[in-house]
C-alpha cells in the first residue's frame, strides 16, 4: 500500500478510518457492559456501575455494597431469607445471560475478523441482548431495593456511610482522572 499526502481523499480516509475505529470501540464497551455482573459480587466496588454513581444512579453499585455491608448489617432470620433470595436470583441471572453474552461477543470477534468488518451486524446482535439483560437487571435492582426498605434505621445508616465513603472515592477518582486528562491536553498543546 502506497501513502500518499496531499490527496483530496486522505483527511476523508482518516476521517473514516476515525469514525470506524470509534464504532469498533463503542462496540466493544457494549459488549463488555453486556457482561457486567448482576448482584453481589467481590472486589472493592471501583469496576461496573462506578460511572453510574458518579451521575447519581446507585443502581448498579448497591447489591455490592450491601454484600460488603452484609456482617455490620446484622440481619434478621426474615432478612437472611430475602437476602438469600435475591443472591440466589441475581446468581441465577447472570448464568442465563452468560450464553447470550457469549454469542455477542463471538459475533464480535468473527467481524472483526474480517478485512472489512459489519459493525451494523454486531450492534444488532447486542442490542437485543443488552435491552433483556437491563430488563433483568432492573427487577434484581428491585428485590435489592425491597430487601434495603425493610432494614432498620440503623441498618440503613451502615448503607449510607459505605454508600457515601463509595461516592466519595467515586469523585476522588473521576476528578483525578479529569486532572490528568487536562496535563495530558496541556502537554500535547491541544
């Protein structure tokens, strides 16, 4: 292949080129969302749903936190049966996902495969996927949020202290990564 400079088609090239790239990238962050975990998981509660506390959404982040909360929660034997339900559901809900999820993903790797690859055929692959797993998600979400409305004022107080500690490390982390974003821009004179 022979590059050249100055023609008319080249900034349309890389412009096209650029826009493809992004797509290929939005592409693959879809996928990668399709499989964030559903419910309680371990780890320090900076991975999924870090981006949708930062916007107010607790959603995503609350099964976590509960799970960490889970020994300074002293729950009752009502609220270890709701507990136990919920994990059990949200568990059970990332398994039924997993086949989609996979499919997708091969979807993905097969078009990227190619020398010129059908990004339109891997959106609509996910787009059924990720719309039944948010579905999925919301009604976890839901028995969360139930298990949380039944805790006692001071249940509820350990939440909002992980709660708020979760923010706070929240912006601390978007607000450093802005900082370096604004060096890098500096830097670089753009």
């Amino acid at each position: 292949m022979t590059l050249t400079t100055n023609t008319a088609s080249t900034p349309r090239r890389g412009r096209l080129a650029a826009a493809l790239a992004l797509l290929a990238f939005s592409a693959v962050g879809g996928i990668a969302a399709l499989q964030l975990p559903v419910g309680p998981m371990a780890g320090d509660g900076l991975g999924p749903g870090m981006d949708a506390m930062h916007d107010g959404d607790i959603g995503p982040m609350l099964p976590r936190v509960l799970e960490s909360a889970k020994a300074s929660l002293n729950l009752d034997a009502q609220q270890r049966l709701l507990w136990d339900s919920a994990a059990a559901q949200s568990k059970a809900a990332r398994e039924a996902a997993r086949p989609s999820r996979r499919q997708v993903k091969d979807a993905l790797v097969a078009e990227l495969a190619k020398a010129e690859p059908d990004l339109k055929r891997v959106v609509g692959a996910a787009d059924p996927v990720s719309f039944e797993n948010q579905a999925e998600r919301r009604k976890l979400r839901d028995l969360w949020l139930d298990l949380y409305a039944g805790f006692s004022p001071e249940q509820k107080a350990v939440v909002r202290d992980l709660l708020r500690d979760r923010f706070d490390r929240t912006e601390a982390f978007h607000d450093r990564m802005r900082a370096q974003l604004q060096q890098r821009r500096g830097a670089s004179g753009g």
